[in-house]
C-alpha cells in the first residue's frame, strides 16, 4: 500500500485507511470535511457570533446573556440553536458580513496545517474536497482559502438573501446531523469517499461515507464520538 508522505504526521490507522483509499476509481470521487474543530481549532461561527456581540452588530441582543441563551438553544436542538444564531444577523447587508467574515478569517489563528496538507493531497490524488459546516456559510466560506477548498464548495447554514439583506427565512437543508447528508445529497450528489468530522453533529454524515474519520483532540478526553469511533471501526486522530 502506498503512504504518501503528507500522510506521515497522522495516526497509523488513520493514515492507512486513507491510503486503502487513494487508487483511482470511475467517477468523481470526493472528501467532504465538517470545518469547526477539524480543519481548525475551535468554532469559528461561536467566535464570529460574539463579535458581532461584543461590537453591538445585533441590535436587540443582550451581551450579558447572549451566551447562556445560545448554549439553552442549542441544548435543545442543535440545528434550531445553530440557525438562531444566523437568524440574528437579519437585515444586515450581506456585503458588510461577507467584509467581516473575512477580516475574522484573516486573523484567525488556530487553522492546522495536517489538515491542510492532507487536503492538497487529495486533490492532488484526483479528490474534490467540500466543506459542510453547521456554522454560518459566510465564515466558512471566507475560511476556506486557508485551508485549500475553494468557495464554491462550501456548505454552512445560511439564510435567504433578499436585495443584498439578510432574512430570517433559512435556507434548506440545514448541514446538522442528518440534514449533512441531505446537504450533500441534494449540492454534490455522490456519497463521499471520506468525510471527516470531530463531533456527533458529523455523526450521520461520518456514517454516510465510505469511509469515517474521526478528528480529536488530546486534551479534551470527553469527546462523545471519540469514544464511540473505536466500537463502530471508525480510524481517530488526536492533534
């Protein structure tokens, strides 16, 4: 089995299930990678959302306790706490969202470089690589020239836009969950090789694929689908 070498920084069964993988077949072929917590540290759309707080971008929303209704929220349904946070930003332009979007991408600081090779690596081995994020699109998308992904293959939760402003009425489906499948069903239209993701909102998505991989991290040892990725053969790496 060949190994190439931008797959020499990962865990042996990660990279060698990646490696089963790498001889062409008919067809396209295609990575599909969740982005907070995977292709960097940290959730780029929480960090995107308490700055449009602290900067009082979000009129109406109270900084004190935007935070703890956000986690109740998102308790409660994941995907409905995930499109309230894109529903506050109602009436903006999407011009200025798209400006800030990039600025906050442009200063983030915890991309992984791993994940960024293994992603050039792909593509150089024939892979269409996507992203399906249950952040906003918008911050994703203005992430995803660091990682080597480009734009038009981005996926997040986004809402309708009506003469350049933002709505509340969200567009459909919404990449959480199952609605990552449907998502990738309905925008790229092939089951993927490999998907990727570090939590058990990529839960269907990674179960979809051909073949799961699960991303971790070291110190934080109570990672729910970490713990469940050994008993279903799913490969881990920690960074």
């Amino acid at each position: 089995m060949r190994m190439p070498d931008w797959l020499a920084t990962f865990d042996p069964d990660f990279a060698g299930a990646i490696a089963a993988r790498l001889n062409p077949t008919p067809g396209r072929r295609v990575a599909v990678f969740d982005a907070d917590g995977t292709l960097w540290y940290d959730d780029i759309g929480e960090a995107f959302a308490r700055w449009l707080v602290a900067g009082d971008l979000l009129p109406g929303v109270d900084a004190a306790i935007f935070w703890d209704e956000y986690e109740r929220r998102v308790s409660e349904s994941r995907i409905d706490g995930y499109t309230w946070v894109v529903q506050l930003m109602a009436g903006m332009a999407e011009a200025d969202v798209d400006l800030w979007c990039r600025q906050l991408a442009a200063a983030w600081a915890n991309y992984r470089p791993g994940m960024k090779a293994l992603i050039a690596g792909l593509q150089a081995e024939g892979f269409e690589t996507w992203i399906c994020s249950a952040s906003n699109r918008w911050i994703v998308r203005a992430t995803a020239a660091a990682v080597g992904i480009p734009e038009h293959q981005v996926l997040g939760i986004e809402t309708q836009v009506v003469d350049g402003k933002l709505t509340t009425r969200p567009v459909y489906p919404r990449p959480c969950n199952q609605g990552k499948v449907d998502a990738i069903q309905k925008h790229i239209g092939v089951m993927p090789v490999f998907a990727f993701g570090d939590s058990m909102g990529d839960f269907e998505m990674l179960a979809y694929a051909e073949q799961p991989l699960v991303v971790g991290r070291r110190d934080h040892r109570d990672n729910e689908l970490v713990r469940q990725a050994p008993g279903r053969g799913w490969p881990v790496h920690r960074f």
